[in-house]
C-alpha cells in the first residue's frame, strides 16, 4: 500500500535549481532514457504538437529531430527554464521549429482544436488541478489528435526507487526526486482522476517506474469510461 500523495506543485525554478535539472535532463538524453520513442510509437509523429511542461526541452527537441515537417509548441510556467529550453533549441538547431510560450496548463492560451498531438513527461504530479488540465488536452487536440502523457508512479517497488534515486546526477537533485515520486499518482489514482474529465479512450498504463497515459480523440461529447492496462 503506497503512503498518501505529498502534493508537489512550485516545479522546478531560480536559476542554479535549473541548471542542474538541465544537467540531470542531459544525462537522461545521453543515456537514451528519454521517452521519445515510446511518443513516436504512440502515433504523435507528425504536425504540429504541444509539449506540456518541457523543462529545459530535451524531449521535444529530440521528438522534433527524429521527425520531419513538425512544429513543436512548449507550455511551462517557468520564466527561467524556457530560457534554457530556447537556448537548447538554439543548439539543436531547430529553433525555427519551435516556440516556447509562459502559462499554466489549466488554462491553456490556445484555439480549440489546434494541435495534432500532446504529449508530456514528468509534470502530471506538478498539476494543481489536473482533471481541468486534462479537459483542455481534450480541447485543443484535433479531431483523431493523440495524446502521451508519463510521469513516476508513487507505488513503484521500493528497491526500483532507490536504485533510482542512488543514480540520480547531480546528487543536488536526489532531494527533488524523492518529493517528485511522493507527488505521483498510482495507475488507479491516475484512472480515477481521467474519470472525471472529457477525455475518451483514455487508457492508463502502468510500468515498472512510471504510469502512462494515452489515448485518441474521437471529437464525440463526455465518456468517463477508462481502463488500466497491465
């Protein structure tokens, strides 16, 4: 039985927290351990998409350097991590195709019906109202638009979280994982949460260290009908 969820919603901010979560995302990406694959895979390979919460933007940079004629636009209420992520995209040299834009995901500043594809990875525990956030995925995808959403899981093995934790570098950071996964969902909390929201053929997936969500939007009315895939 997981202990009780420890809301963690400040995210990570102030210019030396960020630089070393840009050097813990860097080790990730240098050690293949980003999910990028696992998005291609979902379907949400082309167009034009929304990275909710892109931190200093390894994801979505590699997301748009292993496709072809996509636009990528990062939402995150971060001041200080969307200059790292432009200047990252800067180096990357696709900063043509991509824009970073300061907001909170409860309340997207986005047309309805816009973008092709969501995806996020490790900002679902960071959401202070996570049922609105995902009512506004269901809005601003397209018709057919598909959405990959994954974050820690509270519940995960005791011995996976310390091994995670012992290979977590900078060390500086090990503090910020641990409030990080006492922040998470399990698959059923997550189910529970999908639930209450517009999204249909949501399917929550549950993994060795993370949960994952994904789904298609069919564009018809509410269906709280969802599913755990084990």
């Amino acid at each position: 039985m997981p202990r009780p969820r420890i809301p963690e919603t400040e995210g990570v901010t102030g210019e030396l927290t960020v630089q070393q979560y840009d050097a813990l995302m860097r080790r990730l990406r240098d050690k293949g351990y980003l999910d990028t694959n696992a998005i291609l895979e979902a379907g949400i390979s082309a167009g034009d998409c929304l990275e909710i919460g892109p931190g200093p933007g390894y994801l979505g940079l590699e997301w748009l350097r292993k496709t072809a004629g996509t636009r990528l636009t990062g939402l995150d209420l971060s001041a200080d991590m969307l200059a790292v992520a432009k200047e990252n995209a800067r180096r990357y040299g696709v900063q043509d195709r991509v824009n970073y834009v300061e907001g909170r995901a409860q309340r997207m500043p986005f047309s309805s019906g816009r973008f092709d594809g969501v995806f996020s990875n490790g900002s679902l525990h960071e959401w202070t109202e996570p049922e609105a956030v995902f009512n506004e995925i269901d809005r601003i995808l397209k018709p057919g638009g598909r959405f990959y959403i994954s974050d820690l899981r509270r519940d995960m093995h005791p011995a996976i979280r310390w091994f995670l934790k012992l290979n977590i570098k900078p060390k500086e950071r090990r503090v910020g994982f641990l409030s990080s996964v006492a922040a998470s969902y399990t698959p059923h909390e997550a189910e529970s949460l999908l639930a209450r929201t517009n999204l249909r053929n949501a399917q929550v997936q549950r993994k060795r260290m993370v949960l994952v969500v994904t789904g298609v939007k069919d564009g018809a009315g509410q269906n709280p009908a969802t599913g755990v895939l084990k």
